[in-house]
C-alpha cells in the first residue's frame, strides 16, 4: 500500500519467462526483504521486452504471467508492494514523450548498455541500422518507469547503475528547464549479491540452457545439478579433490549451505571422503529443501487460474492512480494546456 511517510522504490524486470535462482538470489529476495521498509512499486517491462523482440511476441502473455507468478511464490505481496504490468500503465508512455523533448540525443547515445543491446541485434543478424527507435530511446524509457512514481531509489544491478545515472541527469533538467524541483533525483540501491554461476561456469541464463529455474520439479533440478562442474582434476572418486578449483558446486554450497555443512563438504573433499556424486545429490536436496515452500507456494497460487491476472490488473490500477498524480504536476510544470 503507499504511504506517505515511506519512501518510494521502483524497479522492474522483462518478462523473460520462468524465472531462474540467479534471479533469486539476486533480485527478488532483496525486492521482498525491501517490502516492509519501503513504498515499493514493482513491475513487468513488458515494453522493455518489444525493444529486443517486437517481431516474437507470441509468448509475451504467458511469459507476463510466468514472471509474477514467481514473484509472488518469492514472497512479493501485493497487500503489500504496488505490482504492475508496464503496458498497463500509458501515463509512464506520456511521461515519456515530455522527458523526450528535453533530453539531450548524446545523452543517449553514450549510454554504455546501448552497446550491448546493439549487440544483441547484430547477433540476432540484423543490421545495426535496423536499431530502432524504441531501442534508441529505452533508456529514456527506463526514466520515465522510475519518475512516473517520482522515485526516491531504485534497486538495480551494477549494469543499470548507469541508467540510474541518466535518470538523475533528466530529473535534474527537468527541475532547470521548468525552474521546479518537481522531480527527486533517484538513487541507484545496490546490494551485494552472491553471483550465481550457471551449471556450467558461465552467466546464468535461460538462453545457455545452464540454469535452475524456481519452478524446476526436484528431479529436474537434481539433473541439473549433475551436470555441474567441478574441480577437474578430480576424475576418480578416492583423487582428493580441491573444493577452490571446484567452479560451479562448491560454490553453490557456499549460497546453500550452513557454515558447518560448507566446512564439512570442504574437509570431506580434501580427504577424498566423500564422491563428487554424491556431493552434488546432498547439494540437490540441499537446494530443494530452500526451493520447496516457495515451489509449493506457486503451485498453489496456479491454482486459481484468474488470481494472477487478477493481482496484475488490481496492481496496475493502483499505479494508474498514483502514476496520474505525478503527471498532472508534470503538466502542470510543462504549462501544458489541461
Ligand atoms: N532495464 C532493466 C533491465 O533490463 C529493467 C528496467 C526497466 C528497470 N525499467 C526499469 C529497472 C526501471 C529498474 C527501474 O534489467
Ligand atoms: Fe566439488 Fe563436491 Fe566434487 Fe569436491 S566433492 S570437487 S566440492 S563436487
């Protein structure tokens, strides 16, 4: 719910599908562990995901749902935390043509993400110059989520760090321009995250197939967890392994386990006492232990096959609410005609 006396956060994620631990343990736990301190607004960037992929849209619906479906299982509470579809809120859309007039095009252009994303066309095989406008212009975009709830932070990865950065640059001009002090200029709040590799040592994601997705049954998730890697040097169960060199598992005991468990796994290692086998089965029911109230939890919510869109159109009313607010002092500021 919003309350005055708090302050304001907002952040949101594509709607990439099912949801895997790197997002987790890097995200979500911390949106939800910001639930009660907080005015939180959380959200699907369902137009975020049209810059990269306007022509595969098929999935876009089903993977909205997937996405809140596992936030909710993760602990974000709608009774809670405003939790909005982005595609549902066209004040953030009109917010965004004002900030457009006023931002300045090398402002942009020097956006250092915007390199990556361009990337990600080229890879996808299509010219540089089929770089779109949309995609041009999503940093902006990204200023326009968070000022359409005049945010006072907002929790990001270090790779979004700089878009935090440019949202302050045009809250800052904004405030010049119309001689206001309308807009905060968000801080970018960041957490120390235990990186979590994927299963075979590199980032985590869908797209390299070496993730475990919250919503993975326990058996999928144990032959995944097989597949991991770990200390190469170790070929025979009595070589004494090296738990440093062991890349992927050794380091998942470290986010799974209890100091006493790591240690021990470490001690039984070096000693060639326990196999790497059966090290990654006690690390399998290690993780679905963690994993099974919140997999029950989405089992439950997928229940009721209305209550997900229902949470997402309630979610989204509220943010039209409050989004509309912000934009009349913007129209006001504009000396827009209303
Ligand atoms: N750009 C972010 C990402 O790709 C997602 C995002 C869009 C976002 N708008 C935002 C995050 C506003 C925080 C605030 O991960
Ligand atoms: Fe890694 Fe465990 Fe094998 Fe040691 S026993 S190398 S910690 S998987």
């Amino acid at each position: 719910m919003t309350n005055d006396l708090k302050k304001r956060i907002v952040s949101g994620m594509r709607p990439t599908g099912k949801l895997h631990l790197g997002h987790y343990f890097g995200v979500l736990k911390n949106w939800v562990n910001l639930q009660d301190e907080f005015d939180c607004f959380y959200f699907i960037a369902d137009w975020h995901a049209l810059t990269t992929k306007y022509n595969d849209t098929n999935d876009i619906g089903q993977n909205v749902e997937d996405v809140a479906l596992d936030w909710l299982a993760c602990g974000l509470d709608p009774e809670k935390s405003v939790i909005y579809l982005q595609s549902m809120v066209p004040q953030t859309a009109c917010l965004h043509i004002y900030l457009s007039m006023i931002t300045p095009q090398n402002w942009v252009e020097r956006d250092p993400t915007l390199k990556d994303l361009a990337k990600i066309m080229k890879d996808r095989q299509e010219n540089m110059s089929n770089l779109s406008y949309g995609l041009f212009g999503y940093p902006v975009l990204m200023t326009a989520d968070i000022l359409s709830f005049n945010a006072d932070f907002v929790p990001v990865g270090i790779d979004q760090v700089a878009h935090v950065e440019l949202t302050r640059d045009i809250a800052r001009r904004f405030n010049n321009i119309y001689k206001t002090d309308y807009f905060n200029e968000p801080a970018p709040k960041l957490t120390k995250i235990p990186l979590l590799k994927g299963l075979d040592g590199n980032k985590m994601g869908k797209s390299f197939n070496n993730d475990i997705k919250i919503s993975d049954s326990e058996e999928i998730t144990q032959k995944k967890i097989n597949t991991g890697i770990t200390d190469r040097n170790r070929i025979r169960k009595d070589d004494k392994g090296s738990p440093d060199n062991c890349e992927v598992i050794f380091d998942y005991w470290k986010i799974f386990g209890s100091n006493e468990e790591v240690n021990q796994i470490c001690c039984d290692c070096k000693n060639a006492k326990i196999g790497c086998a059966q090290c990654k089965k006690m690390l399998a029911n290690k993780v679905n232990q963690t994993l099974a109230p919140i997999r029950e939890k989405r089992l439950e919510l997928q229940k009721d096959s209305n209550y997900i869109k229902d949470v997402i159109i309630e979610g989204s009313k509220k943010a039209k609410i409050e989004a509309q607010i912000v934009m009349n002092g913007v129209l006001e500021a504009v000396k827009m005609y209303h």
